[in-house]
C-alpha cells in the first residue's frame, strides 16, 4: 500500500507545487542530455542534465553521475563546476569534504542508499553555499545533533526517510532558513518536538509518517506558518489533540493514511479550513457524523476507502462541501 500513498502524494503535490509553474508544452519539449566534455571521475558519467530547482526553475546542469558503483570514497576528480553530483547506492560512510569545499556551484548532492551513519560526517565543516537538495536517504543515521545542517545556508530540500533516526536535538535544523521541503518519513521517532520546527519558517511541505508516534504535541507545528502538505500516514495516531494542527493556516493537504483513529478528528480539522485533500484512509474509523467535515468548504478530494470498520456515513455529513469533486 505505502509504494501507491507515496505516489498518490507526489502526483498531488506535482500538481499542486509543479503543475502551476510548469505548463505540460514547457515539459513535452524539455531538451536531453548533453555531452560535457571534462576530465570525468573513471566509470561516473559526466553530462550536461536538464534539473529543475525545488522551486521549479529550469538549469541546464552538469551532472557527475556515479551510481551503483560500489564506492567507499569519493571519486577523482570532481569537476570543479559540477552542479549535480549523484553518488546514490555505494558505501560511502565518510566524505572528504575538502573535496566539496571546491565545488562552489554544488547544487544537489545525492548520497542516497549508503552508509552514513553520523550527519558529521558530510559536509559539516566545509560550507556549500550553493547547495539546494540533499539526499540522504536509506542509509544508517540515528541521530541528528544540533545545527547538523549549518553548513548548507541555501538548503531547499533535505531527505532524510528511511533512516534509524531515534532522536532529533531541537536545533538540528537551525540555520536552515530556506528549507521548502523536509522528508523525515520512516524513521524511528517515538515523539514530535515542535522546536525542530523553529528555523524552518518557509517550510512547504513535511513528510512525517511511518514513525512510532502514538500522539501529535499540541500545537506542534505552530511555527511552520508557510507549511501547505503535511504526511503523517502510518504512524499509529489513534486520536488528535484539539490544538495538534494549530497554526497551519495555508496547509492544503493532510494525510492521515494507515492510522489507528477511530473517528473524525473534527476539532482539530477546524483548526484548518483551507484544507483541499484529506487523506483518512486506513483507518479504524466506525461512523461518519454529521458534523464532522463542517465548514471544510475548500475540500476537493476526501479519501474514505479500506475502512474495515466503518458501518455508516450520516447522509448530513458530507453536505455543505460546494468543492468536492473525489
Ligand atoms: C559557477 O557558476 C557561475 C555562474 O554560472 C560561473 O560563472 C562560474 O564559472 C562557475 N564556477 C565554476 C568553478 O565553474
């Protein structure tokens, strides 16, 4: 079920964050790799790549692509104006980051499926104040001490899923004051801790699910004002404190998918009347009550199905929702 809810979601937020900015003709005639002629690292792939910014603007980038090749250090030499540098599914546990340090226009970093296990280190001393998108994910980190990201003032996107994180000190993410984009999704965490949130004032979108939360704080993520899609599927949350989703004035999608909830969390809902998808999939819900999506008149799409419990809607319960379409 997960692989489909994570598709779900992107394709939503595609059109939510993607779809907007970039028409389908911009993408139907988006040009292909090109040649970059450089002295390349031995078996990585250097090309010149279309890559589009979080933010959706198109670079044409060069990329040393480095995948699948069973690496336990980084590959010599890096081209000294590599945008892109993709070294996804080695075994890397350490990175010279002296090596970074020259790569002034480093823009994404993919150190996905490896074996980092402590954020110290990447590249923590040596700043890159290009970098927009790190990845991180599927490799062996359990915690995050305070300020581990200080280094990378211009983060957009930071990937963290996948990981045995078990604790977040409350600064970790100080400094990152551009950061749209934060996947913390299927990790270890037993609790929420609203500082974390704190530095993250445009904060967009935040994947939380698949943690062993049984309960949200109240007003846990009162500081991310900018914050529009929230994913806190498989967590186990079996009810949601009144004032849980307090502050999120622009968020536009939530899923609870694959929870324990047994009915419409309806106080906190009101807590979020500009809500366009809801996502209450999965979920041990017995009864739909008139009431419970009142004042939701935003809502397009509100997601209801493999509810094994369910025994009845009330037919009021969905009136008075002019948008709904799914
Ligand atoms: C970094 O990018 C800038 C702007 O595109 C360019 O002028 C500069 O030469 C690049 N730096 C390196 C080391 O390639």
């Amino acid at each position: 079920m997960r692989p489909t809810l994570v598709l779900l979601q992107s394709q939503c937020l595609l059109c939510v964050f993607v779809g907007v900015c970039v028409p389908s003709a911009v993408v139907g005639s988006l040009p292909h790799s090109l040649p970059w002629r450089v002295s390349c690292p031995v078996r990585c792939m250097c090309q010149i790549k279309p890559w589009f910014s979080p933010d959706s603007v198109y670079h044409e980038a060069p990329t040393v692509d480095c995948n699948d090749l069973l690496l336990t250090k980084l590959p010599l030499p890096i081209p000294l104006d590599t945008h892109t540098l993709r070294l996804q599914s080695n075994l890397l546990s350490e990175l010279d980051t002296g090596v970074l340090h020259r790569l002034p226009n480093l823009t994404d970093l993919d150190l996905s499926q490896n074996r980092f296990s402590r954020v110290q280190s990447i590249p923590q001393s040596s700043s890159l104040p290009s970098l927009l998108s790190l990845h991180l994910e599927e490799n062996h980190l359990s915690h995050l001490p305070e300020a581990s990201f200080s280094s990378l003032p211009a983060l957009q996107e930071l990937f963290l899923s996948h990981n045995i994180l078990h604790s977040i000190a409350p600064g970790a993410f100080t400094g990152l004051d551009s950061l749209l984009r934060l996947h913390i999704n299927n990790n270890r965490l037993t609790t929420v801790d609203p500082q974390w949130f704190r530095s993250l004032p445009h904060l967009e979108v935040l994947m939380l699910g698949g943690n062993p939360v049984e309960a949200l704080p109240e007003q846990g993520f009162v500081a991310l004002r900018s914050l529009q899609s929230l994913v806190l599927g498989g967590m186990g949350l079996r009810g949601l404190a009144e004032k849980a989703l307090e502050g999120l004035d622009g968020l536009e999608s939530l899923s609870f998918y694959d929870n324990l909830l047994t009915k419409v969390p309806t106080l906190a809902l009101r807590r979020v009347p500009g809500l366009k998808f809801l996502d209450l999939n999965k979920n041990r819900i017995k009864l739909i009550e008139t009431g419970d999506f009142r004042d939701m008149i935003h809502l397009k799409e509100l997601g209801l199905n493999n509810m094994e419990e369910l025994v009845s809607i009330e037919k009021a319960a969905l009136e008075n929702l002019p948008e709904l379409t799914n």
